[in-house]
C-alpha cells in the first residue's frame, strides 16, 4: 500500500505495536521494529492509552533507535515546550 500511494519515501525505524494479524511484519517496508505490545516498548507510564507518559525509559529498546539517533516517537519534552501556555 505505502509503495502504491507515495513514491519515493522512506519509512525506517518505526516501532508499529501490535502488528494485526492481517498486516505482518513482512507486509511492512524493511528496517522498522515491531513489538508485540506497549509494555514491550518500556513506556514511561502507558496508562492504556488514557494519558500517561510517552517518554521511554533508558530500558527501552527504542532508545536512540531513530534514523537521527534519537528515541523513537514524538519528542514529549520539545512538544511541551512548544505548547507550555496555550491553551
């Protein structure tokens, strides 16, 4: 699907949670990592989605996993600062 809809695109080191069933690791573009659910990702505190905090632990296997050598996900602390104040 990806190849089919953007051409060119790079999409390396992801971590997709939970991979369905019906879309496999093998059906997704190389070089990503794929963890069989959130605690394997070693959340700061997952809180089931509710919430809680996205930072990842220093145990997490996604520490510095990124294509800039950075955790992988959204940077909470650069995103807190941007929004510190809005409302």
């Amino acid at each position: 699907m990806i190849d089919t809809c953007f051409e060119p695109y790079a999409f390396a080191n992801n971590a997709i949670i939970a991979s369905p069933a019906n879309y496999p690791p093998a059906k997704w573009p190389p070089r990503n990592y794929f963890p069989p659910d959130a605690a394997a990702v070693h959340f700061t505190h997952y809180n089931k989605a509710k919430g809680g905090d996205y930072r990842l632990l220093p145990s997490s296997p996604f520490k510095h996993a990124g294509t800039d050598g950075k955790d992988l996900g959204a940077d909470i602390d650069l995103i807190e600062a941007a929004t510190q104040g809005a409302d």
